[in-house]
C-alpha cells in the first residue's frame, strides 16, 4: 500500500482562471515532494476546471475535487476531509508559494510539537505580480495571543496546521461566509499554541478583484462576528454561534454588532490598504481602495460630510501630485477614525500649504 504524504495542500477555487496556472505550479516547483495538492473546485464557470485537468494529467500527486458552488468554507471542509497527511497547509489560488515554503514549515512543526499552526511573513504583490512590500506578522505564541482578538495574525494563505489539530475542533464553520479563517485561528489559540515564520514564503496578491473587496460588507460583518463571539466565548464559557447556521438580525444583537461599527471598519480597511499601495508608489490602485472607501462613506452616516470631502480633495489632487494623494488619504484616514471633520480639513489645508512651498523650492533651484 502507498505510504500516504505527509502534506495535503488544500486549495479551493472558484472562477480563478486569471492566476490559478501560477499558483499550481508554484505547489509543484516544492522543493519538498512528499505532497499531495487537494483542489476543489467550487462551481466554477470559468477554464477553471480544463487548467486542473491539465495539470492532472501532469502530476500524479493532484486529487480534484468538483462540487457544485457551496462556498468557502464547505469547500474547504471537503478538501480539508480528503486529507491523508499530517500536516494540511492552505493555499489561496490567486497567490504564489515560493520553493521553499513547504520544506520550512515541515522542518518549523517537526521541531516545534507544541505549535499545531503556523503561518508566515508575505511578500504583498499587485494584480500584476509586482511587489508591493513584505509584511511581517507577529510571530511568537505570546505575540499571537496578545493580537488576536483585535486583528488576524495568521494569514490563510500561509497556513500550515496540524491535521489532528484541526480536527478537533470540528474544522471551519460553515457559518461563516467568509472570515471562518480567523474563526478557526482563533479557536485554535484557546486551546493550543500558534506562531509565525518570520520569513516571506508566500507571494500574497493584492486587488480590487479578490474577495474581500468584492464582498466588503460581508467581509467586516463576519470578521466583527469571530472577535465578538471570541469574547463572549472566553468570558462565559458559552459559544453564542453554537445552534445556528446562519447570521440573524438577532444573533447580530446577542453580539453586539451593529451598522455604525460595521461602517466604520469598512472604510478604515479599505484606507489601509490604499495607504499601503501609496507606499510602494501603486497610486492607481491605491485610487481604487480610496474609491471604495468614499463609495461606502457615501452609504453611511457620514456620507454627506466625509464623502463629500474625500471626493472632491481627491478629484482635484489626484491628477496634480501623486504625492499629494498620498498626504491627502494620510490625513483623511486620520479624520475617518477619529470623526473629526474640521480637524482634518484644517490638517489637509495645511499639508496643502506646505506641499506647495516645497514644490516653489524645487521650481526655482
């Protein structure tokens, strides 16, 4: 009988026709072999399902999994069950794993028995697969612990885990459209010890099109549910997501959550990510995160003021200065956190004002 491998590399897709031959191959070209990549396609419409076959035929270790479109995290499941190995490490199919990625996680779990999760750094690149910059995440148990509950320092992509482990907890719920990832990290940390490789070993792609943007309200709305429902958990004892199967204005009230704080998060993600690409010189796609946030501020409380602002300083620097921008989304992600409006008009005018004498400087030396 076949020795079974001692990875599964899970991977679910759906429509991932744009990057999906990238992030394949990028499984296949490990340095460590004793893998199986397990793919399940999630309904796909798209050449999704003719790229698999065709790598099927090539590789031997390739399991494809068809279902009809059930979701992240039924997918996920699916996947995850047909496991054989030891260790499960998760892979998004619009991202790329560099060589060495399975080979350092094995070694990190094999010498670390007490950790069942880790994760790693990640180069951040655009649609295009330029680099944007490396993001390093906490990496001790100790760090981890201390954050969780305020962000996710464990990205999906970068997941390698212990089959037992997950197991145990009963795996993703299925409850959670999207963000079951940070539930299930969380859950994790409440019973045993997760850390970080501090090194990139993913290449973690950044765009309009993937799913956080693409379904933002759900996004944050699933998020805020794993960090409430977290913390009623570990003061009560009881799980306020245990019965139901799907979110209900009432659960959202047992919880806690309501729309001004779903807003406000909203817009300050999408903020943060416009600043990162401001960062790395990406200034057309850092205009598209910066559209979406004011889209969403237009539809909330504060969509006559903030909206209205961020608009039109925007139209009317965009096109002057990309340096500008960048001063301006600075100040206007100051404004949006804090709901100082006059504040950050006054901070902007300023910055404004200096930017100006700075380029008469440039002009006349």
């Amino acid at each position: 009988m076949k020795k079974p491998p001692l990875v599964s590399v899970v991977m679910n897709v759906r429509n991932g026709e744009p990057y999906l031959e990238e992030a394949v191959q990028s499984i296949l070209d490990q340095t460590y072999h004793h893998f199986e990549l397990i793919v399940v396609n999630d309904g796909s419409t798209d050449n999704t399902s003719k790229i698999l076959e065709k790598f099927k035929v090539r590789d031997s270790r390739i399991n494809i999994i068809t279902q009809d479109a059930k979701g992240i995290y039924y997918a996920a499941n699916n996947g995850c069950m047909a496991a054989r190995g030891k260790y499960i490490a998760r892979f998004d199919s619009d991202d790329i794993s560099l060589p060495g990625r399975l080979e350092k996680q094995v070694k990190f779990l094999e010498e670390n028995p007490d950790i069942v999760m880790t994760g790693s750094a990640v180069m951040r690149i655009d649609k295009d697969g330029s680099q944007i910059e490396t993001f390093l995440p906490p990496v001790s148990p100790a760090q981890i612990e201390s954050k969780i509950l305020l962000w996710n320092p464990i990205i999906q992509t970068t997941v390698m885990m212990r089959r037992e482990a997950f197991e145990s907890i009963g795996g993703y719920r299925e409850i959670f459209e999207l963000c079951g990832d940070y539930d299930l990290s969380i859950r994790l940390s409440e019973k045993f010890q997760l850390a970080n490789i501090a090194e990139p070993l993913i290449y973690r792609r950044m765009h309009i099109g993937e799913i956080t943007n693409r379904h933002l309200w759900r996004h944050t709305q699933y998020y805020t549910i794993a960090q409430k429902s977290a913390k009623i958990r570990q003061s009560s004892g009881d799980d306020p997501l245990d019965g139901h199967m799907e979110v209900t204005p009432s659960l959202l009230l047992t919880l806690g959550i309501d729309e001004k704080y779903i807003f406000r998060m909203m817009i300050e993600g999408c903020l943060e990510r416009a600043q990162v690409m401001l960062e790395a010189n990406h200034p057309e796609n850092a205009r598209q995160y910066f559209e979406k946030a004011t889209a969403v501020a237009r539809s909330g409380e504060f969509r006559k003021k903030i909206a209205h602002s961020f608009s039109k300083a925007y139209v009317s620097t965009y096109k002057k200065s990309g340096q500008l921008v960048r001063n301006l989304l600075i100040f206007s992600w100051a404004g949006v956190t804090q709901f100082n409006i006059a504040s950050m008009l006054m901070r902007l005018k300023l910055r404004f004002l200096f930017q100006n004498i700075q380029l008469r400087r440039v002009k006349q030396s």
